[in-house]
C-alpha cells in the first residue's frame, strides 16, 4: 500500500483540532498495515492513544510507542492473553469487555503481568450482537468487575454502527439514558 503523508498529515492535525475544541480525547483507530514511521513520525506528536480491534494490531500500537491503547476485540485465548500481558506492560491498556467470564480473564491477565486494566462496558444498543443491554445487565457487569482484581471500569463503551434502521427514535434515545446512567 501506499501512504500520502500529506494526507494523513492533514486528517490528524484535524482530527486532534476537533477533539481539542469539543474537550475529549482522541484516539486513532489504526492496525498493523500503518507503518512504523507513519506512527512515530505523524500520528505519535499528535496523539498518544490509539486504538485498535485485534491484539496483533496492539502490539504493533504498543511497539511503535503509543502510550495508551483501546481494545474492542474480544481477547479470551490463552495465546492471546499471554500477549496481551506483555502489551499491558508496555501501555496502559483500556480492554472493552461485554462478559463476566472475559472480566476474570481480564483480571487473572492484569494480577499476572502487575499491571492495571481499564475496562469500558460494551453496552449494546444495536443489533444484540455484541454488548450487554443497556440497565440493570450493564450496571450488574460494571459492579462485579470493579470488584476484580487488577482492572478498574472507566466507563462504557456503545458503538451506534450497529444501529438497526428499524429502532424508533424513542427505543434509541431510551437506551442512550440508560448507558448515560451507567457512565
């Protein structure tokens, strides 16, 4: 593949601009395919955080240098949470999680490399393909995985890609209070 500098030179410093002026925080989206140079020499002076979906593109995040890394992906085999401990000694991780049983894997993964795991609660407001449902499920997650050693909840995470055409207005807007409850 071929990269334009000038291009991504362009969409980071706009990108940055735009989450410095609404007051949060950015964090770019990237994977492996982004070389090395590009991440140290045009995203890195920009931001320190990125994130990412698989645990080879957080390694590869975690190599080039990025100081705090967000994974959406899933991470529950045993190669995976091997790799995952060396990148949580590199990074601050922020792992989302939307199951009990990915908490405690999470948590035996952070007491084993001494290292703190921020969690966001992947809160579904979609197609009920991923997350857990917003209410009493997000809030019980949140509870029981504050309580796990090595990892602390930072917040929720809610994805509107999935968002199905045939939601009401009013079932979605329903939904956003309850993750904003949560939060």
């Amino acid at each position: 593949l071929s990269f334009s500098e000038v291009a991504i030179i362009g969409n980071v410093r706009r990108l940055n601009q735009l989450s410095v002026e609404s007051h949060r925080r950015w964090a770019a989206a990237l994977t492996q395919i982004v070389p090395v140079c590009v991440l140290r020499d045009i995203i890195l002076p920009v931001t320190k955080h990125a994130s990412c979906h698989r645990i080879q593109d957080a390694e590869h995040l975690a190599d080039a240098g990025f100081e705090q890394i967000i994974l959406t992906g899933r991470v529950v085999d045993t190669e995976s949470l091997g790799r995952l401990r060396r990148i949580a000694v590199q990074s601050q991780l922020i792992v989302v999680i939307d199951h009990f049983r990915r908490a405690e894997l999470l948590s035996q993964c952070a007491v084993q490399s001494g290292c703190e795991i921020q969690t966001l609660i992947e809160v579904d407001i979609g197609l009920q393909s991923t997350g857990v449902r917003p209410g009493s499920d997000a809030s019980l997650l949140a509870t029981a995985t504050s309580l796990l050693p090595g990892l602390r909840v930072i917040g929720v995470f809610a994805s509107a890609h999935d968002r199905h055409a045939e939601y009401e207005d009013a079932d979605v807007d329903a939904q956003w209070a309850a993750i904003v409850t949560i939060a």
